[in-house]
C-alpha cells in the first residue's frame, strides 16, 4: 500500500508540474524569458506613442514639414479651383499669388503644429492598462486612432486660434484674401453673370487649414506606428523590443 500511495503521489506531483509548464508556456514572455505584464505592456505603449508622437511633431514642424511632403501638402480648397483659373487667367502675376496663397498656408501648419504635443501627452498619460492591450493588439493604426479618439476635440480647440494667428502672421490670410477680393468683386457685379461667376467664396481659411494640418499630423504619426508595428530596427529601446516583439509572434 505505501509503494501504491508513494506513486499516486509522484504521479500526481510530475502532473501537476507538466500543467503548470503548459500553462506558463502560453504566457507572453519577455526576451529575458520572463512573463510579459501588464505593467510592461503599458509602459511599452506609452513609451512607443512618446516615440511616434516626437519624431512626428519635430518632423511636421521643420521648414517644409507639410510644403515638402506630397501626401500632406495643404493646397487651397477644392471650391477655389474656379478662382485659382480666373485668378491666374484675369490678374497680372496671378499665378504667383496662389502659389503664395498655398505655401503660406502649409508654412501655417509647420508654425502650429508643435501644438499638439502637450495634448497628446495628456492623453497618453491617461492611458488606462486596458486601452494599452487593445492598443498593442489592435489594428495597424489602433494608437493612433486612440489618441484621435482622446484628442481631436481638444487639438481642434487649441489649434484653430494658433492657425488663424500663424496664418495671419506668415502672410497666408492676406495672400488667400488678395486672391478672393476680386474673385467676390467680380461676383458681386453684373459682369460675373456674363462669365458665370455669381457666387462670392468664403475667404477664411482658418477651418479649413486646421482640419487639414491635423490631417497631415495624425497621418504622419500613423506612419510611426507602423514603422514600430512592423520593422524591429525602429524599436529603438529594449522595453519597446520586448512589448512589440510579441506582435511578430502572433504573425
């Protein structure tokens, strides 16, 4: 009978051990072999958005941050595509004003943009353990899609002012309001119904510029996400190597 006890025991002793091994085996572990936290995988996030957030930002905000960038490059706004031809056609150097009129607005962006980034940390410290795990295990853009969700409203509020007033100092306001003078002057007189020209345009480009260079801001930090996301060599510290890595064994 103790022979018999004596390997019920041992049985169930070497058992018990395989289940605890398969079960630990299943746990995300770190590169030094520990189980990845919580805690790490939060610190991991926060750490990767600071990342993607200061490379963005100091990206956007040099000179030709937005006027240098062809998937970002603010152009005037898609009604003002009649005023641009009758501008060009009908005024003396016309083409040089919208040319002006367009690079003033992205030097706008470029001034505004530097905005952003005490917002953007607000959100990210407010970031909870469980929006870290639907973050790192989300889709492609699931940061940034968090801090569009946490931010917009606020990046709006505090840019819309900073825009008006950078467009105003860098020029773009006089340079778009010298464009669409004469175009609602001549809309406004009986010689526009003879060349189809009747409706006067708006001439503030403030709404339409914020939208545009926040645009261009949560693209730009997208592109940091999947550059963390995908290619290990932008995983520039270990904690980042060590959160991010599990994504490239669920692949």
């Amino acid at each position: 009978m103790k022979k018999i006890a004596l390997f019920l025991i041992g049985f169930t002793f070497f058992n018990s051990c395989a289940t605890l091994q398969q079960v630990a085996s299943n746990l995300p572990t770190t590169t030094t072999g520990q189980p990845l936290t919580e805690a790490d995988i939060a610190s991991g996030l926060k750490e990767a958005l600071n990342q993607g957030i200061g490379n963005g930002v100091n990206e956007l905000i040099k000179l030709d941050g937005y006027f240098g960038n062809q998937a970002i490059k603010l152009l005037l706004p898609p009604e003002a595509q009649k005023v641009q031809d009758l501008i060009v056609k009908n005024i003396p150097q016309g083409q040089k004003l919208v040319d002006e009129a367009v690079l003033k607005m992205n030097r706008a962006a470029e001034d505004a943009a530097n905005e952003a980034k005490p917002i953007f940390v607000d959100a990210i410290t407010s970031m909870t353990i469980s929006d870290a795990k639907n973050i790192l295990f989300g889709n492609e853009n699931a940061a940034t899609n968090y801090l569009k969700e946490k931010t917009l409203q606020k990046l709006t509020q505090a840019y819309a002012p900073k825009i008006n007033a950078s467009l105003s100092k860098v020029g773009a306001t006089q340079a778009w309001q010298a464009i669409t003078t004469p175009y609602n002057k001549l809309a406004n007189s009986p010689a526009g119904a003879l060349v189809n020209v009747r409706q006067p345009i708006n001439s503030d480009l403030g709404a339409y510029t914020t939208q545009k260079a926040l645009d261009g801001l949560f693209w730009r930090i997208a592109q940091e996400e999947q550059k963390i996301r995908n290619t290990p060599l932008a995983r520039t510290t270990a904690l980042l190597q060590r959160v991010f890595g599990e994504l490239d064994k669920k692949r």
